[in-house]
C-alpha cells in the first residue's frame, strides 16, 4: 500500500467505513422505511464513495 497517494487511502478508507456508518444510520428508521428506500439509501453511499475514487 506504499505504491498509493494519500487520497487513495482515504478513499479506500471511506469505502470500508462509509457503508457501515450509513448502515448504522438507518438502524432507527427502520420501521419508518421500506426495505427498498434503504437499499437506494445504501447504493447511493457507495456510489458517492466509488465517484471519488481513481
């Protein structure tokens, strides 16, 4: 992992972490939300998290 800048560990960092925390996020919501609003909740995190990387 020495080969990689600083902004690719980040990104790869938020790529493990980012799911996670929104995952964890929506645990409260969960009767209030449909199991496919929380999916699109979901992809829409790891999309953001994809567009920033290389």
């Amino acid at each position: 992992m020495s080969g990689y800048r600083f902004h690719d560990r980040a990104v790869l960092l938020a790529a493990l972490v980012v799911p996670f925390i929104v995952a964890l996020a929506l645990v409260p919501f969960r009767t209030d939300l449909s199991a496919t609003n929380e999916a699109l909740i979901m992809v829409v995190a790891v999309v953001a998290v994809a567009a920033l990387g290389t």
